[in-house]
C-alpha cells in the first residue's frame, strides 16, 4: 500500500502457507481448489433475546488451503459473523443468531461467505422466533440492601444492547417492576385457566395445565424411507414396476434411492401390528413432480441405470424428466422441547439446468386436537438458485391405505355423501381437510386418518383430486389413460373412479400450481397426514364427530358429524359453546333416509380466547355424541423445526 499498489487479495489475507497460496490465486497463477458449503442452511427457533451458535464450513476434497471469511447482510442485522477458524483443507465460520425482539413469527437471512477462487457462497438461516421475551430469572436477595456493587453474572446473560451499568438493576425500581412482572403473568395464567371449560380444583392448576400443554412424547407414528437402490422391470408404455411385478419386463433396470417414505402407526404392545397409512412399506408408489417452465421433473428420482442390452434410444426416452442427485439424504433432526415435537428427517435434492434446490423436510409433530405425536409434518422448500426468473409448481401424489384397507371413501367437509368414487377440486374448493376410516363400523372405525391441507407457513394446494391410483391398466379405460404410469406418472394424473378396477385402490394428487420464484427466492409447500381426531363412543354406532381446520383463536374449522340408522323423520341438534359463531350451517338439521352413513358439517369460527371447549350432538332418537375441541395459539417452530 505505501508503494501505491493494490493488494489482490479481496477481504481479510490468510496466514503462514495459505497466504501464498491465497494470493497466488488472487494472481490467477494458481488454480484454485474446488470447495463447497455444509450444511447449505440452517434450522433454528427460539425466543427473543435467546442467542444461538451456528457454524458453516467450507471443505475441499483436495490437499489444499482452505480460507474463507463471513460478512452480514443489511436485511438480517440478528445474525451476527465471528472469525474464521481455518485449519488445511477446511474453515470453520462461527455465526451468533440473537433473536430479536417480535411477535410469534419466522424470519429468514443470509450471510455471505468468501472463499478460494472468488467463490461465495450465500447459505441461509431459518428462523423461527416462538414468543415474547423470556423473564430474567428472579434477582439475588441481597441486591439494594447490600453496599458492595452487584455482579452482572446475576443478571443471567441478559442483553446488554443499551450498555446500561449492572447498578441501574438494584434496588427498589428492580423489586418493583418483577413484581408487577409476575403479577401480570399470573393474571394472564389465571385468565387461561379460568376459560378452560372445566374447573380447576386447587391451588396447583395453573402448573398442571402448563405440564398437560405437553404432549406425550412417545410417538404413535414412524417412518420408512426408499433409501436402497431398487430394481426395476420395464413394461408396455414405459410402465415400472419393483422386479417381481406382475409387468412382463421387457428392459430392467436400477432406480437409486429416491427417499420417498410411508407413515406407519406405531404397534400399541407386541399382541398388534404396524399399521400403514401409505400403500407400499418404503413409499414407492407415491411420486412427486415438479414443473419448471413447463416442464416436468420426478422429484428425488436421478436417471435409471441399465443393462447393456438395453437400447440407447430407450434409455433417453425412460430418463428423459430426470435431473438431479442429492445433495443431504435423511439427515436426523432430533426430538424438541421447545415447543415439543418429534424427531424428523431432512432431505436436499439439487437440480442443474435450471438451478433449484428442495428440502424435503419429514417432523413428527402433535395432532392439533390429540396433543399426541401421531401426524407427520411433511414440507418441500423450493429454492430458485440460478440468476434467472423460473416458474415453478409441484405436484405430489398419495399410494394411500388405510390400515388394511386399500379402497377406502374420503369424508371431505362440507360433502354429506363420503366420496367412494372420484373428485377434483380447485383453489376456494380445496378443503381444509380429508378423513378416511379403515372400517365403516362407526363403533369400532379402526384406523382413522386425517389429511390436513391447511398448515401454519405452508401453501395450500391450488388443486386436489380423489380417484383411481393411476395404474397401467387404466390406459385401456381412460381417454387420457396413456398417461397412467404408476409411480412414474408426470404432472397430470388421470382421474378415475377408486372402484375403477378391482380391488379398488385409492389415491390423493396435490397440486401447488406453477408461480413465478425469483433468484434465489423460495416456495414453501406440503402437508400433514397422520392420525385423526374421532369421537362415537357414545353414538351406538349412529352418531359420530370429527373435526379439521384452523384450531387457533379466532380460527375457523369445520365440525363434521357421521350419521347412521336415523330417517328422514328425524332431526339433529347441535350445541355450541359459549363464544363460538356458526358461519355454515343450521344448529337443528333434518335428516334422511339413507342405507349407509353420511355427513352433515358446520363451519364454525373460534373465540379469541385459548380452552377446551366440549361439542354435542343429539338426534330426536336420543342418541348423542360429544367431542371436545382445544383451541390454541398455533406454535409455529413446527413449521421449521
């Protein structure tokens, strides 16, 4: 610099051998090694004022000097870059996420990661912020009575943004302002007790309630995963099957894992078995798509693999709507405690050609009205990460299966007829969610399984149909049969009554139609599907109650009752709780003749207030039904975590 030269070397020099290195690269003399970024992002929640450590590392394969430096973003002042701890071939960047000061939400930023060779690299962290600022923990006895200074390790780690002096916490002020601190907050506890519908008892009911927030933490769900290669045989119209299908194979070939999963109930003791809510153990005949520009890609799926007798134009005809590999495969997110969920996986499938990346994210979370850990939280992050616009949808398609049940009807809210043949719906028409009983026998339904459509951060689908799962055999009955591939059917999924061919066979396609996502911009969509909410003990077998929707305060949901052996001289009462709008429906219903069960539902909207809050039923024939429905905020690090 005191000669007047420029030092190439952008951003902070390296040290000892890496600094030669480093400059002869910044020279162009030298080439530099390849690197790469782990994780991509980062997944974090918690509340204001809470501080996180994070790290990324930049790695080479190579035996070769690694150096890198971090810098913030204006537009994510929370996320704070330390010193890079560089040893060979790698570097370590230490990252400080201070959550700010906000209402329940989520938030995401970059920062900006420099490396060899001019590489940057721009990973982002998710954040979800869970609610106000926690309470410092109660202040030392001797604070404002004793003469000596106070320690600011007293203060538990409390952020110091305004540098004001540890003295300014003692004395009287301090006492004051925690006592109208805890006094507030017992108020506020005392509130949501007294809302719950049933009376507490003693003195101890405000913990109890906060203990019973908990779910049980002992899943009643679990998970399997595609993760092997699997074989694959070849019939008429390009149609796969898993060697040993009843496809006569004229080419076969290897599919590399693709991580498509099923959702499986958990045995209750060794007397009873897994029970699935997804047709195959691994989740191969379930497929999602993803249409980019308006073409279409199998999410998850890389190109097949063949024997060599297998022609060259047959090869590029079968991996023509492949592009990808992965770049993370079921990486363990570990159970939580705040707020309380289950484990999940983490999954990253990166796409050349366009640029796109998405993260299949599987967390076993509590069923909104169960509290139990019986659903699964299924999200897709899809990431634009070229320089270019790209409109893209995505489509995923269910194998579902009802406990042993692989034709079952769908109860859709608002329907009074179960749907056992075929439906599509679209955009204000999507419900907000499906049911499905393994068994018609409203006294013992079996399995009973919930589809929710409408999730806290997630879109929800522009399109839904019910049908037919789209086997090979539909070509020969369908107009548009010849796009029915089984498990590798592109976007369009024929549609077809679930009693089409026999035994029926049932299926659910979701579609988030294509939007426009800009440079590194992202979409999120996805689902929960996992056990649901049923109430027909007391029904005899005629009357039973489900609900789904939003269950926050103010939220709207709708109440669906399963109606059986009344006529058309019969009526339905419904009794509503206190402080609960009727916005669809009538609170006394007549009700019909009919040989099989059905539905009638009302839409219903929740007070602001948090309870739980008990639904009846009672026809004119006295048989009666209750559920009771909770209504709480919705915590959103479910979404994220």
């Amino acid at each position: 610099k005191s000669n007047g030269w420029t030092y190439p070397v952008p951003g902070p020099a390296a040290s000892g051998v890496a600094a030669v290195q480093q400059f002869f690269e910044a020279l162009g003399l030298v080439e530099a090694p390849q690197v790469f970024l782990e994780p991509r992002s980062h997944e974090c929640s918690g509340y204001p004022g809470d501080k996180i450590n994070l790290t990324f590392t930049v790695l080479s394969s190579e035996k070769r000097h690694v150096y890198a430096h971090a810098t913030n973003t204006p537009d994510a002042p929370w996320i704070i870059c330390k010193p890079t701890d560089s040893e060979k071939n790698r570097a370590v960047i230490s990252v400080e996420v201070v959550i700010p000061d906000s209402t329940p939400s989520q938030v995401e930023g970059r920062i900006n990661i420099f490396s060899n060779g001019g590489k940057v690299f721009r990973p982002r962290i998710y954040l979800s912020i869970l609610g106000s600022a926690k309470l410092p923990p109660p202040l030392p006895e001797s604070i404002g009575s004793s003469s000596e200074p106070s320690n600011p390790s007293h203060l538990g780690g409390i952020p110091d943004l305004n540098e004001i002096e540890p003295y300014k916490f003692q004395g009287l002020p301090a006492i004051l302002l925690g006592s109208l601190l805890m006094l507030g907050i017992f108020a506020a506890s005392v509130r949501d007790v007294l809302s719950f519908s049933k009376p507490m008892e003693n003195s101890d009911s405000i913990s109890k309630v906060l203990k019973a927030e908990k779910p049980d933490m002992n899943p009643l769900v679990f998970l399997t995963f595609n993760e092997k290669d699997t074989q694959v045989s070849f019939g008429a119209g390009l149609t796969a099957k898993p060697t040993g299908g009843k496809v006569k194979a004229t080419n076969v070939g290897v599919q590399e894992a693709h991580m498509s999963f099923c959702i499986n109930t958990t045995p209750t003791d060794k007397n009873t078995k897994a029970k699935r809510l997804m047709r195959d153990s691994d989740g191969f005949t379930n497929n999602a798509v993803i249409r980019i520009n308006g073409n279409d890609w199998f999410f998850g799926q890389g190109p097949l693999k063949f024997r060599e007798k297998a022609s060259t134009e047959f090869i590029e005809t079968v991996n023509k709507h492949y592009n990808g590999h992965w770049l993370k495969m079921k990486q363990l997110i570990p159970e939580s405690e705040a707020p309380f969920l289950g484990k999940g996986y983490t999954s990253v499938w990166a796409m050349t050609n366009p640029s796109v990346e998405i993260t299949q994210s599987l967390r076993i979370i509590p069923g909104a009205q169960t509290n139990k850990l019986d659903t699964v939280l299924v999200r897709y992050r899809i990431e634009n990460r070229g320089n270019k616009n790209l409109t893209i949808g995505f489509r995923t398609l269910l194998d579902t299966f009802i406990g042993s049940n692989d034709g079952v009807p769908f109860l859709i809210p608002g329907d009074s007829e179960l749907c056992s043949s075929s439906k599509i719906m679209n955009s204000a028409g999507v419900p907000d969610f499906l049911q499905a009983l393994e068994s018609n026998d409203l006294n013992n339904p079996g399995t009973v399984a919930n589809l929710s459509l409408l999730n806290p951060g997630l879109e929800k689908p522009s399109k839904l149909t019910l049908g037919c799962w789209p086997d090979y055999r539909l070509e020969k009955i369908l107009k548009d049969g010849d796009k029915c591939k089984e498990a590798f059917t592109l976007w369009d999924v024929p549609v077809a009554k679930i009693n089409t061919l026999d035994p029926a066979d049932s299926a659910v396609t979701m579609y988030w139609e294509p939007t426009l996502i800009l440079p590194f911009k992202t979409r999120e969509v996805g689902y929960s599907y996992g056990l649901g909410t049923f109430a027909g003990s007391q029904g005899q077998g005629q009357l039973a109650l489900t609900a789904g929707g939003s269950f926050a305060p103010n939220g709207e949901f709708t109440l669906t009752a399963y109606v059986s052996g009344h006529t058309s001289k019969d009526t339905l009462d419904l009794i509503l709780p206190e402080g609960f709008k009727l916005i669809e429906g009538s609170l006394k219903t007549s009700l019909r003749d009919s040989q099989s069960k059905y539905a009638i539902s009302w839409k219903l909207k929740a007070p602001s207030s948090e309870g739980d809050f008990p639904f009846k039923i009672q026809s004119s024939k006295n048989f009666k039904e209750e559920i009771e429905i909770r209504i709480r905020k919705a915590i959103l690090g479910g979404v994220f975590g």
